[in-house]
C-alpha cells in the first residue's frame, strides 16, 4: 500500500535572532545571537535577568486593534502563520475562491498558554476587583487560541488540534499534522508551535528549578550546549510555522517545496516529571521510530538539529541516544544547537528548529552551534562552530525535541 507523501510548501516565523524566515536563517548561518539583557522593570529583581527576546515586536507587524485582542504567543503565532501562507502560495488560492477550506486543517502546539493573558488578569482582579477583568480574557488565554486564531485566518474547516507535550510540543504539531493528511482527513495542514512565557512567574519559577543559567557574562555567551561550562537554558520566545500539503495537493497547484517530511516518532519516558532519562531510552525509540516510519536507516542521516538545551544532563543523554540509534553513522552526522542562538523557546522550539533543519536540506549547509569553547568529553559528535556544508544527492535530517513529563519527539525531513 503506497503512503501519501507529505511536503513543505510554506515557511514563517519571529525569533530572537529576526523577525522573518530570512532573517533568522542569516543570523542561524552566520553564528548571531538574539539573547540579551532585559530591559523590563521587573527584571530587577529577578535572579536571571536575561532572555531571548523576539527581533521584531508583533505590533510592528499586525494591525493594532487585531493585536490588542491577541495574547502574546497568539500575536507570534499570526505573525509566523501569516508569512508562511504567503510563503505557500496557498493565500492566492484563498483569494481566488478555489481553496477546499474542508481539506485545510492547523495543528498549532504551545507548551504553556496565555500566560501572560492570565496572570495579568489576574493580578487586575487582585488590584481592581472583577469588573475589571477582560472579557476576552478566556479567548485570549486558552492554550488553542493561537491554533483557532490561525484556523480563523485561513478558514480551515478540518481539524484544528493543539498539542500541548512542554518542549517537544512544536516538534508533535508537525508530527500530528503529517497524520491528519496521511490518514486522508486534510490535504493542508498549517503545524507549529508558539510560546510567549518571559514573564516574572515562569522567570523565577525555572530559575529557582536551577533550569535557568545563572551565568553572569555576555548574554550572548550563556546559552552554550554541550560546553563543559554550561549550567542551564536561557528562556525565549516566538513562534515556527510550516505549511504541509500532500505532494499531490502541492504538485497539482505548482506549488514550491522545501523539503519532505518522512516520518516521526512519539514516545514518552514514564521516568520524571522534569528530568530527562539519564540514558536517553525514550529519545532513542522516538528516533528509531522516527526512522523506521521514514523508511530510511542511519546512514541515511546527514544533519540533526538538536535538543541540546545546555542543561547538564540533558545534553549527554541526547548525545547518548545519538550514538545508540546511529551507531557507528553518527560519527558522520553533523549535529548543530540553534539554541546557542535563540535560546529556548519551549513549545515553539521545535517548530522553530524544524524550520532550520528544513533550510538546512534546502540550502545543503548545517547552522553552527556557538558557545561551543570546550566539548563536554561525554559528547563525542561532529558539533562544528561554523556553518557546516551538507551533502549533494539524497539525504535526510532530524530534528530532535523533548519535554517536561517525559515527552520525547523526532521528525525525519528528507532533501527534494
């Protein structure tokens, strides 16, 4: 039984290093980082005082009114979803009247929500009493508003799903999307994932976790992955989005692809609610059902964006899991954190880093991973500092995410 292939027609995001596609894959290749100190007068107080901060504000780039009834991680959301449908060509089928609005779908994730919506909120029900709360407090606030939000702006009528897994929730959006078209219930799927959590109460509740680095230097130095003096992530914020069509869908409208997206795995480690699997068992089965979904084997894998948060532990076990699913292929895999770059964006991690490993593919050279002065000894991958060239001819990439609670994620994309 042959399977519908599923492809990349659209790309859109805001991040820490650009306000655009084109902007962030420049300063991904070129080694820039988007983290620095905050501003904010909360910030004074706080025990880490830096973040990656987006580029380009959202109320630079949507209308006023639009953006005022819009949370944060939704304001990112429409930013991204917007350029990827214009990116798609998708927005001229739309206006021409000949989009199957039935066979459109979203699967737009979000590790935490309107948290600023809600905490704001709250805090005016505390200082001002309940008449006083917004009455779109809920719309705004409700971990699938970003999902709807998109869904309302390209008229999707077929699912609209938001995965809600802590850091690998962008990575299972597109996982997700790819199921809705192959089990035939879309043939667009606009998938992604969102986060908008720089504010005070997360702030200090992943730096009194100790996940947060403490580090003191240059901001643009701390996120440093794999690096023997890395001592935890550094928070950021924006939002990936990639439109996915059936090839079928996309090949019939002349429609120009990036990648294809081969196969994906999703599995859970049943270990801590905060801490990864020192081994990395569970990361391991995702990408080895990754691959077996994908129909292709280790030595088919080029490149792997991955995790690597530069959090202590984390880090060895994606390096440990790596080499136990590759073998002896992973020695020739170039490994690359653009976290060292943006920081950590949570649920809008892995739809980020799936951007960039689709670029990767497309444009054949690998992002660096920065900070990287001294390699952890219990790391032993080709992690280069500089942008790497990739492979002519067919090759495949993955991008690896794992969560709070145990989620672990691994999407395989494939060259065109």
């Amino acid at each position: 039984m042959s399977r519908t292939r599923v492809v990349v027609t659209g790309l859109g995001t805001t991040s820490p290093v650009g306000g655009d596609v084109a902007s962030t894959w420049d300063a991904l290749v070129n080694g820039r980082s988007g983290v620095r100190a905050l501003t904010d007068d909360w910030a004074e107080e706080m025990p880490v005082k830096i973040a990656g901060r987006v580029a380009v504000e959202p109320t630079e780039v949507l209308e006023r009114v639009k953006a005022r009834r819009l949370d944060r991680s939704s304001q990112f959301a429409m930013v991204a979803a917007m350029e990827a449908w214009r990116d798609s060509g998708l927005d001229v089928l739309q206006e021409s009247g000949d989009l199957e609005h039935e066979r459109v779908g979203v699967a737009m994730a979000s590790g935490i929500g309107g948290v600023n919506t809600l905490l704001d909120n709250y805090d005016i029900l505390k200082e001002k009493g309940p008449r006083r709360v917004s009455p779109l407090a809920v719309p705004m606030l409700m971990p699938n508003a970003p999902a709807a939000q998109i869904s309302l702006y390209v008229g999707a009528r077929a699912a609209v799903n938001t995965p809600v897994s802590a850091c690998a929730s962008g990575n299972e959006g597109i996982a997700l999307a790819v199921d809705q078209i192959r089990l035939g219930r879309a043939d667009v799927v606009v998938a992604g994932g969102t986060e908008a959590a720089i504010h005070p109460l997360p702030m200090a509740a992943f730096a009194n976790m100790m996940a947060l680095s403490k580090n003191p230097g240059d901001p643009t130095t701390v996120s440093r992955p794999w690096d023997t003096g890395r001592d935890g992530f550094v928070l950021g914020e924006g939002a990936g989005v990639l439109v996915l069509e059936s090839e079928e869908h996309a090949k019939a409208r002349g429609a120009r692809i990036y990648a294809e997206v081969l196969g994906a795995g999703i599995t859970a480690d049943a270990h801590d609610i905060a801490q990864p699997d020192p081994a990395g068992r569970g990361g391991a089965r995702a990408i080895l059902r990754a691959l077996a979904e994908s129909g292709i084997t280790a030595a088919d894998i080029a490149h792997i964006n991955a995790h690597a948060t530069s959090t202590p532990q984390g880090d060895i076990a994606e390096g440990l899991m790596i080499h136990a699913t590759l073998g002896k292929h992973a020695d020739d895999v170039v490994v690359t954190s653009t976290k060292s770059m943006t920081g950590h964006l949570l649920g809008g991690a892995g739809a980020l880093e799936a951007i960039a490993t689709v670029l990767a593919l497309h444009h054949r050279v690998a992002p660096p991973t920065i900070n990287l002065d001294n390699l952890d000894p219990q790391v032993e991958l080709d992690i280069p500092t500089k942008a790497r060239d990739l492979p002519q001819g067919d090759i495949a990439a993955l991008n690896n995410s794992f969560g709070f609670g145990g989620a672990n994620v691994a999407v395989a994309f494939g060259s065109v």
